[in-house]
C-alpha cells in the first residue's frame, strides 16, 4: 500500500541533513545503537575504478569506498591517512593502530554465511589497506539530477532551479554531473559534463506538464551513470514520489538495476502530497537515502551539504578470501571502532561464473555380441551378460572451468557393476561424478561396466545409455549430451542337450566294491534313453546311437529307431523344446544259449546335436551283469531266540527285559548266492535296543555273497516293553529270506515264540524318588583347598531343587520339604509352598510319572550379619513318600558360606517388542503396524547382564493412549493402579531374564488417521550404579492404519511464461520410507532428477506442507506448441511397502519479449548496441528505428530467428550508411502477431 503524507508548511526549516553516498547496496542493522553509521559502497572487481594508483580486480585488488558520518550527519574524518595507504599495523591520523580502528572485516557468501571457512579479510594475502579521501582534496565524482517537471511540483520549481544551479557551480575540478526532467514523457536530458553553463541553460530550460514517469527517468539516469568512471557516481532526484506513466522500468526494476551498477540514489521529498514509502524504499534500497524537506527553500541547504559530504570517504583495498569464480553473491561486512564510538555497515557484490569455454562429451559402449538390423551392426547383450561404456570428456577451451558435473543414466534394464572413478552419487542407476577444473584441452576418461538384469523378460528392445557434462561457463549446449543404445537380445541363446540311460534289472550284484544289476536266464530288463534338452533354444536335428551288447535281444521299443542294425540302434530325433525332454523305452531280454558263469553287459548311448556347448553329458554308459548257474540254487533260513529265563522248556521275558535273537542263513546250493537279504519283524511290544535301529520293530538285512556250503548270521539285541497288556502271553517274531536265485522256497522263511510273563500291578506301583539341590551364586570361597559356592552378607542366591522319578510306577501324593539355613531369608518361590511344622518350606506335590523330573527354584538373601565369615549356611531338602522304595536318595544337604565383600553392583537392561501374527513387519525393527479390532501381543524383557545378581528390580510400563491391555504372565504389583503399570522382581540371576507378556485389544478408528501406539518400558535394580542406566529404557511404536491417505502435491503458481520458477509443494498424513519427484515433459522426456539433494536430505514431517528446494526453473516449450503441460509425480513408499504416484500439471505459456542491452549507445565511443529478443517459435523479425515523432529512421534488421533468446547488435549505422544522430529514439520489433517497442538515447 502506498501511503501519502502532507508535509505542514508550519514546520521548522530543514537546517542540517545527513547522507550517505555508496556504490552499492547498504545493509543497515536495526537493532544497532551504533554512534556512527558506516556505509559500504560495492567493491569494484572489474578494473573501471583506480585510486592512487590501484585499480579494483578480482581477487586480489578489491576497492571499496566507505562513508563514515556521525550522528548528527557530519564526515568522520582521521580513521586512515589522507597521503598513503595503511596497513593493519600502521597508526592512523587519530593515533591509534589500523587493526583496532576498522576491526573486524569479514567477507562471505550471502547464500552461504558460513563459506568460506576464514571470512577474515585482515588475514588474506596480501593484507587489507586504508585510504582516506577528504573534502581539501581532489576526487572525482559523477552526479545525475532527476528534476521532476509535473504540475504537481510548478509551485516549487524555480526554487528548486535555483538550489540546483548552486549544486553545480559547487562542482570541483574532474567533477562531472547530468541532467534529466520529466513530466509526461521524458523531456530534457544532458549526458554528463563538466560544461556548466550547459548544465545552468539545461536546468532553467524545463517547463512544466503532466504525466509523472518516474520510473522511467530513473531508469534513463542509471544507464547513463553507469558508464562513468570516477570515483563517486550517485543519482539525486527531487519528486513527490508519484509514479503514473512509466513504460520500460517500474521501482522494482528500478531498485535491482542500481543495485547491480553500485549507483545509490538520494530521493528528496517535496510537495504537497508525498509517497514517503516509495521514496524511502528507493533509497534505502540502492543505498542511498530519503530526505523530506519542509519547503522549497530547503533544497539549497541539502544541495550545499552533498558538495561537502561527496567528498570525505575512505578506500578499503583487499583480497577476497574465496579467490573463484562460482557465480556468487557476497556480502563484505566492515566495523567502525572510533573510541567509544561505533558503526557497522555491509556491501555485496556479485562474482561471476569462470569465462566461457565449450565442453563436449562422447559416450560409446562394447559388448561381446552384436546385431543387424535395418542394414546396420549394433552392438548387442544378452541376460547377465556385461556392457563396458566409456565416457569422454574434452575441454576444447580457450578457458578453463571448475566444479565440472558428469552424469551418466544407465540403462534401467542394467545394474551397475564398477567404475574406474570414485563418483560423488550413485543411485537408481545414474552416476555423477565432480571435477574439480579442467584446463583447455584436457581429457578425462570415464569406464562403467554395467550388467543386464537376470529378471528381464525374454525378447527384444533398446537399451538406452545417456551422459551429460555441465559446466557453469560452458557456451555450447549442444554437444553436453550423448546417448548410445545396445540391443537386448533376451536370454543368451544355449545349445545343451544330455542323455541319461537307467537300466531297471530283476536283481543286483556287488563286484569290486560296487552294486551293478543283475539279469539271469528268462528274465527280461529294461532301459530308457532319456534325451534333455538343458539349453534355452530349441533343440534341432539331432541324432541319437545306441549299441546294444552281444548276447542281448531287443523285445520293444517305444519308440522306432530310423535304422536297426542289430547292434546299433539310430534315431533322427524330432525338435526338442527348450527345457523339455524326449524318453525312449527299451525292453530286452538275455540270448537262450549262454554259458554258466558272470558276464558283463554293457550299455551305450550317443547322442548328436549340432551347436551343442557341453558334449560332454551327451554319452551315456551304464554296466549290468548275467548271471547264468550251473543248476537251482537253494538257500535255507532259521530264527533263535535267547532269554535268561524258560518256563516248560520254552525262552520266557518279562516288561522291560533284553533278550537276544540270531539269524542264520547257509547256501545249500553248489554255486555261491548274491545279494542276500533278510527281513526281521519283532513281536509286539518288542523293539530292536541297540545302533541305528534302536526303538524300530522291523529291520531289513543285507549279507551280501554267500559261497556254496557256507553260512551267515545276524545277533541282535531287542527289549520288551514296560507295559504290555494282560491278554499277551507269547510274542512271536517272524524272518523272510530275499535272494532272486534260491529256487527252492519252502525253507526261506522262519518263526521264533517267546513266553511273555507278566509283573503283578503292586510291583508296577513301586517308583524310586530321588532329590538334588543345584545352588548359583555369584562368587565362590576356597575351603580346604576346594571352590565351594559364596554369597556376600546381604547378597541373593539362587536354590534349584531337582526331584526325579526312576520308576517303574508313577509317585502320587508325596511331598517335598525344605528347611533353610539360619541367618538366611527365602522369597520369590517358582511353586507356591504350603504350611509344615517340618521345615521351613513344604510343597504337596500331586504326582510324577516314571522317568520324569519336577524342579522347584527359589532365593534366598543372607543376612547383613553372620556370628563370623565365613559362615556356613547349611539347607535341607527332603522328599517323603510312603510307597518310595529307595531311602537312600531323599535327602540333599547343600552348603553356602557367607563371606563379606565389596559393594556390588548388577546391570540391568530392558527392551520392548511386539509380536502376532496381525503384525506386518518392516526393514526398521522398532516399528510395527496392528489392523483395527486386532489385539497385539507385546513383551517386556529385562535382562541381567551382570555376573551379579540383580537385586529388587521395579519394572514399569507407560500403556499407550487409546490400546487396553488384556492379560499379563506376571500380575502387576498390586499396590500400584493407573499410569504406569508397575511389576516387582526381588531378584534376577547373574545373565539372567524376565520376560512380561500381555495382548494389547486395538479399538475401531473414527477415521481414516493414522493412530500411533507408543509403550515405554523402564527397569531398575537396586544395586545398579547410575553410569549402567543408559540402556534401562525401550520405546516400542505401534502404528494403526485404516486407509492409507494419498500423499499431496501442488505447484505454485499453477500457470507461468517461459522462465519463470516454479514453487512446488509436497504433503504426506504418515511417516514415510522414501519418497521421489519425476517431471514429464510435452515431448516424452523424464526428468527424474530434480531436487534429488534435498529429497535426498529431507524427511517430510506427517501432516505439514514441504516447500521442495530449488524452485523449478526448467520452464520452456520443448515441442513447437505455444503452450504445453508439465506433469509433476510424487512417489511415496510407506514402512507397510504401500507405494502412492499422484500428480499436478503445470501450464507453460510462450513469452515474446523484447529488451535493449542498455538505453544509452555512445555512437562515438562504443562499437555494438546489443538488442536481445525471445520467441515463442521460429519466424521471422523486423527490428526498426523511429524517431519520437513516428518517423521511421532506418530498418536494422529483417530474417529468420529461432524460437528462445536472440541477440541483434546493431553498430548504430543505417541502412543507408549514415551514422544516426544524438537523442531519443524507438526500436521497435514486429514478429507475426508480437510488436514491441523499446526506448533507447542515442549521444554523439
């Protein structure tokens, strides 16, 4: 809002008035209660300033002109040496010392306060310098006078004349200033000059009018003040501030240019209606200052103070600490110490990129295949197979650059394998490298190898690679990209067929260590001939041989053979599919006459494919024997049992008793029998009680050859059971005799009976208890030379008492005692103990099965005092039962000697985790997810990890808001309700744990939010040190989801022109895993790069918007429409692997414009006026020269232009070959529909 101010005309003269000259932008601190106000004019890089014999360069020779002035206005003086520069360590004209007076100076980047790492100005090389300038010395300086002419300043303006005329004759030796009135349109305008009477005619020349531009003749002012070179340059306007008919600047536009030529602009407020908030900003802005005069007459008073104050400043000579060019803006902070008086002021200037040379980059690839297609050779991958790509890059000058960025985007159907350079990023397959400057003509080399993804789908498609240099003063775009492609093939093509040759026979027979089959006279056999086709190809014309052995009768075959020789049979086999199989099978049988005896057949098989890449698993052999005997063979088989006891002359057992049995098998035949074998099956309730077998019934057995007239047997061990029911009286084993030669059958088999005795039922109700005491302490005595188990006073030991039952029947109803030692407490019992006048402790215990064990723990503490140390602390444990048949092992006595010791100290730690099948579990293990209406299980887990024990342990668990807890293994302590639940443990053993399981029942949700569960778990032991607290707490996060929201994103402003930036704007309701931006183009292309160092740095807080940094500034047509659409995608991943794409479209619109390099063209000084020009397509362009009147003067230029930037210099000749003459001209551009006109002054 502009707000307008009426100045009372009753209101004090203005006597005095401050100001502050400078070349640049001032950075006042509105917090300070400085005394002095210190103003910093921009340092000069460029070499267009020198004062006493230094020129301002980058980066060793920086000028900066500083204004010191008090409060009241006036010049500091004697802060340096008006005759020489001072160093640090040189005394100023005040007396004191450099170092203390301008202390500190420091200079950074204004993105980047903290860079470089040493800002100190006072320690680069060469050192800093002072200089001081004073009024009664000669120092050049440029002023342009801005006099606004409109109606609303007539009242005013011969007073102002008259102030002005007195600023200019004030004017020294070398000084120069300008003039420029305004009213409707820009009217009188001198260049500079040190011709005052010019300047006198040119100020009383003006009339007045309407129209107020005065934006545009500030604008005008800035181009012309720009080109000086003195030593001060400064802009001072008089106006009311009104702004109404400006065409080419606006204040806006106005305030950057200043800023960026160093020109600071000194607004004078006068008139009746005054725009104070523009004529501050403007001021303020550039570094200049608003003065407000009461009336007319005041304007001699502050003409007269800037004729003074122009002159009084100090030069600051120094060396940047960040000596680069990097495009940067830096801020170069001075301080003022003058005895008690202080100032702080700051000045920025702007550091371009590295001059411009041209970068060039190449990629190519080489694989071990290639392929045609369309006439040409490209090179060609299969599956896992690798592609080597290298990348060039080459500077061909003529500068060199810095901070050089590499891309290379490898194909998505590859994953990277190496690189002969350590990259800066290497994700979702695109490396960047970083380097550090190039010279011109310098070459870096880049080799990746990459390697096709296994999981591609079989086929055929491009495999596209591409690579980018960047470089900041890189002037040709168009050779910083190249691609190359390599043609995926699909899977590698593999030619492997095999052939595998069973052979199934009646019978087996060992020779030499191995089993072979068998055939014998009349017996038929068969074998397969199974063809596999292994590779990936079809397998095509192949040819499979098969030998047969002599004595050897083919009866059929599956399949025909193309020829039967007899002894060779030959298929042409049909196509065979990759990983598909063909089977032939073969039935023969052995010849009629053989003669008697073993006689090896073997078998061949060969299979022929052409291309076959592993011959090798093409020939099959396989060996089996005949076997032809001399006359029947006749094996004989017998079973025997032993046992200690008979009744009426037959073997007798009782339950649970080891007996033996023995087979024999001899060969009654007059030849020796192969491959003999015997099956054994055990009665009932009968099992084999020794080796491999022990516990089985039933056993095959292998004797292997048995010669003519021998034999062999077989001693086995078995036991009875111990219950067997009453009905059972004899148990009867049984044994079948296997040999494929034996001939006579009726002795191959073989039965064996058993008397089964049984135990009568009181002698089954007999048992034997027995009872031991296990005791854990932790610290341990020598007595009598022997370790023996120790408790310090006050300490906790552990008792496991171990009652066993060694049968036969089961203990009912006994009872277990326990008296414990004196001067000792028990507590914590695993068994509820009931009342005895017998001991301490007693426990009914119900019943204990045969072979079963039942184990009572408890604790005991040992009293801070004992008569002496050490002390034996003796316990009891008995077990007493009625129907025990054994007396002698149910006592143990057990001994603890209590002995006295440090302070000791135990470790407790506590974690929390959840578990249930409802659960979804991630890759981060403290999170978890739980559906509505589902209940969790959750555990608290405390552990020891000490070697002592853990003494008085309180856990406490914070329950989550929202989620009920169900049931619990431990109750809680049952003085303690609400928040937090509270469970006491007097004791944890040394590397002990205690674990606390509870549900947790989730309610429904009221809504599609997610809800948070959190628990926390805390654990502490009494005799636990504070520095063993660091891991005595565990949070454990439990998220309920309903829906998953979709994920947000916008952009802002939704429509631009070409150029602009673009604010774009993510939102999530949950925690996320990852997250990604993609841009799409109109033409196709992805972009999946942008904000990837802030994505890759930032993790989106639940609920809020994230403003994505940078803006996006990719704003162009890519296609040849006048408006296009980019499509921006967000990607989110969530920890339950949810993956959300939603997008925005953004609409971007041609931009036709047009702007002039400058508005001033010295003809007699300069050679080229630089008109620049975009557009939103190709065609062709008019660029004209018209005078105010309408005239046209020449045209400059006519022809076709590219869509985009465009520059014209035009030398300031016409058509004709005359040189255009001084004043103010239009250059107008007309391009199909587009016109445009800009104003421009031409000065001879």
């Amino acid at each position: 809002m502009t707000r307008k101010t009426t100045q009372n005309p009753n209101l004090p003269r203005l006597l005095i008035f401050a100001f502050l000259i400078f070349f640049g932008t001032s950075i006042p601190d509105s917090e300070a209660n400085d005394s002095l106000k210190v103003t910093v004019n921009n340092p000069v890089i460029d070499g267009s300033l020198t004062i006493r014999g230094v020129t301002g360069s980058f980066p060793t020779s920086l000028l900066s002109t500083i204004s010191v002035t008090d409060s009241a206005g006036n010049a500091v003086t004697g802060l340096a040496d008006t005759s020489k520069w001072l160093a640090p360590d040189d005394f100023a004209l005040n007396g004191r010392q450099i170092k203390d007076i301008w202390q500190p100076m420091l200079e950074y980047h204004k993105e980047h306060p903290d860079y470089p790492e040493n800002p100190n100005i006072y320690e680069q090389i060469p050192a800093p310098r002072i200089l001081e300038i004073q009024q009664n010395e000669h120092s050049s300086s440029s002023a342009m006078m801005v006099m606004d002419m409109s109606w609303s300043m007539r009242l005013a303006i011969d007073s102002v004349r008259a102030a002005t005329k007195l600023f200019v004759d004030s004017l020294g030796q070398g000084d120069r200033a300008g003039l420029i009135q305004f009213h409707g349109d820009i009217g009188t305008v001198i260049n500079f000059t040190n011709d005052k009477n010019r300047l006198y005619a040119g100020i009383d020349g003006g009339k007045a009018g309407g129209g107020t531009p005065l934006a545009d003749a500030l604008g005008l002012a800035i181009q012309m003040t720009k080109e000086e070179t003195t030593a001060r340059r400064v802009i001072i306007a008089y106006t009311d501030g009104h702004d109404k008919d400006s065409k080419e600047y606006t204040i806006p536009t106005v305030i950057d240019s200043a800023r960026a030529y160093n020109i600071p602009i000194y607004m004078i407020g006068l008139g009746a209606e005054i725009h104070a908030d523009t004529l501050q900003m403007l001021a303020t802005e550039t570094g200049g200052e608003y003065l407000q005069s009461g009336s007319a007459a005041d304007m001699a008073a502050i003409y007269a103070r800037l004729s003074e104050v122009i002159r009084n400043y100090y030069v600051l000579n120094y060396s940047s600490p960040d000596p680069f060019y990097n495009n940067s803006e830096r801020l170069i902070d001075v301080n003022v110490n003058d005895n008690n008086r202080t100032g702080h002021g700051m000045g920025r200037y702007f550091v371009p990129g590295p001059a411009a040379t041209d970068f060039a980059i190449s990629l190519t690839s080489a694989t071990s295949d290639t392929a045609q297609e369309g006439g040409q050779t490209f090179n060609a991958a299969y599956k896992d197979s690798t592609i080597d790509y290298t990348i060039i890059v080459f500077n061909h000058g003529p500068n060199p650059s810095i901070n050089v960025r590499v891309t290379h985007k490898l194909p998505v159907e590859t994953e990277f394998i190496a690189t002969n350079k350590p990259t800066e990023t290497n994700e979702n397959n695109t490396l960047i490298w970083r380097i550090p400057g190039m010279l011109p003509g310098d070459i870096q080399i880049f080799n990746v190898s990459a390697r096709v993804r296994s999981n591609l789908a079989n086929g055929t498609k491009d495999m596209l690679s591409e690579a980018e240099v960047f470089a900041v003063n890189d002037s040709t775009a168009t050779n910083n990209n190249a691609t190359t492609t390599v043609k995926y093939l699909g899977s590698y093509p593999r030619y492997d067929g095999a052939l595998a040759m069973p052979i199934v026979t009646p019978g087996k027979i060992s020779a030499g260590g191995f089993e072979f089959g068998r055939v014998s006279q009349n017996e038929t056999y068969s074998y397969s001939l199974k063809i596999f086709n292994y590779g990936n190809q079809t397998l095509v014309g192949a040819t499979l041989r098969n030998w047969i052995p002599d004595s050897v009768k083919i009866q059929s075959i599956s399949t025909q053979p193309a020829s039967d020789l007899g002894s060779e049979l030959i298929w042409n086999l049909p196509a065979i599919q990759a990983e598909d199989s063909l089977i032939i099978q073969v039935t023969a049988q052995l010849a009629d006459s053989m003669p008697v005896g073993s006689f090896p057949l073997p078998h061949k098989a060969e299979l022929e494919a052409l291309a076959d890449e592993e011959p090798e698993n093409n020939i099959a052999e396989e060996t089996i024997y005949a076997v032809i005997l001399k006359q029947n063979s006749d094996l004989a088989l017998s079973l025997s049992s032993q046992t200690d006891s008979t009744i009426a002359g037959r073997n007798a057992v009782t339950p649970e008793e080891i007996f033996n049995y023995t087979l024999m098998v001899n060969n009654n035949g007059p030849g020796h029998a192969d491959d003999v074998k015997v099956k054994h099956v055990l009665p009932n309730y009968v099992t084999f009680a020794e080796g491999d077998i022990a516990g089985h019934s039933e056993n095959e057995w292998h004797l292997g050859t048995i010669l003519a007239g021998k034999g062999k047997s077989i001693n086995m061990l078995v036991k009875t059971k111990l219950i067997i029911p009453d009905a059972v009286k004899e148990l009867i084993s049984q044994a079948e005799l296997i040999s494929p030669i034996d001939t006579v059958s009726w002795n191959n088999t073989a039965a064996d009976t058993v008397t089964f005795i049984p135990i009568p039922l009181a002698e089954l109700q007999k048992y034997d208890l027995s009872i031991d005491t296990e005791i854990l302490t932790d610290t341990t005595i020598f007595i009598s030379g022997e370790e023996q188990p120790a408790a310090r006073l006050g300490s906790v030991y552990r008792y496991t008492l171990k009652i066993s039952n060694s049968g036969p029947g089961e203990a009912k109803n006994f009872q277990v005692l326990n008296t414990l030692p004196e001067n000792a407490s028990h507590f914590q019992l695993s068994k509820q103990a009931g009342f005895s006048t017998l001991a301490d402790l007693a426990w009914d215990i119900p019943s204990l099965k045969a072979g079963e064990q039942e184990k009572i723990v408890f604790y005991a503490r040992v009293d801070n005092q004992v008569p002496q140390t050490p002390f034996a602390l003796e316990n009891r444990a008995e077990v007493v039962s009625k129907k025990d048949t054994v007396a002698e092992n149910n006592i143990s006595l057990s001994t603890v000697y209590a002995v006295e010791g440090d302070k000791f100290f135990s470790d407790i730690a506590v974690r929390n985790f959840v578990q249930g099948t409802s659960f979804t579990f991630t890759d981060n293990d403290t999170i978890w997810f739980a559906d509505e209406n589902s209940t969790y299980n959750y555990a608290i887990q405390i552990e020891n990890n000490s070697k002592i024990f853990a003494d008085s342990i309180f856990v406490s668990e914070y329950l989550p808001d929202g989620a009920t807890p169900v049931a619990s293994t431990y109750l809680p302590n049952p003085n303690i309700t609400g928040d937090p639940v509270q469970w006491f443990f007097e004791a944890i053993e040394p590397n002990g744990t205690r674990v606390i399981l509870f549900d947790m029942a989730v309610p429904s949700a009221s809504d599609n939010a997610v809800r948070l569960f959190t628990h926390k778990a805390e654990a502490r032991a009494a005799n636990e040190q504070e520095d063993d607290l660091s891991d005595n707490t565990d949070t454990a996060l439990i998220y309920s989801v309903v829906e998953i929201p979709e994920p947000e994103i916008a952009v802002s402003p939704q429509t631009v022109l070409v150029g602009d930036s673009v604010l774009v704007r993510v939102r999530t309701s949950i925690e996320l895993k990852s997250w990604d931006l993609r841009v799409f183009t109109a033409d196709n292309q992805i972009d999946d790069t942008f904000a990837d160092a802030f994505i890759a740095a930032s993790t989106l807080e639940p609920g809020q918007w994230f403003d994505v940094s940078p803006f996006f500034r990719n704003t162009r047509l890519f296609t040849a429409a006048k408006e296009e659409v980019i499509r921006f995608e967000l990607h989110t991943v969530d920890f339950l692997n949810n993956s959300k794409r939603v997008s925005t479209n953004l609409t971007v619109r041609a931009r036709d414009d047009m702007v002039l390099e400058r508005n001033v063209f010295r003809a007699g000084r300069e050679s080229k006026f630089g008109i620049n020009f975009e557009l939103s397509s190709n065609r062709n362009v008019i660029l004209e020269l018209y005078d105010l009147s309408g005239t046209l003067i020449t045209i400059i230029e006519e022809g076709a232009y590219l869509a985009g930037h465009n520059t014209y210099y035009w030398n300031g000749i016409t058509k004709s070959g005359q040189q255009v003459g001084s004043g103010v001209y239009l250059v107008t551009l007309r391009s199909g529909d587009f016109t445009s006109w800009k104003k421009m002054v031409v000065v001879q």
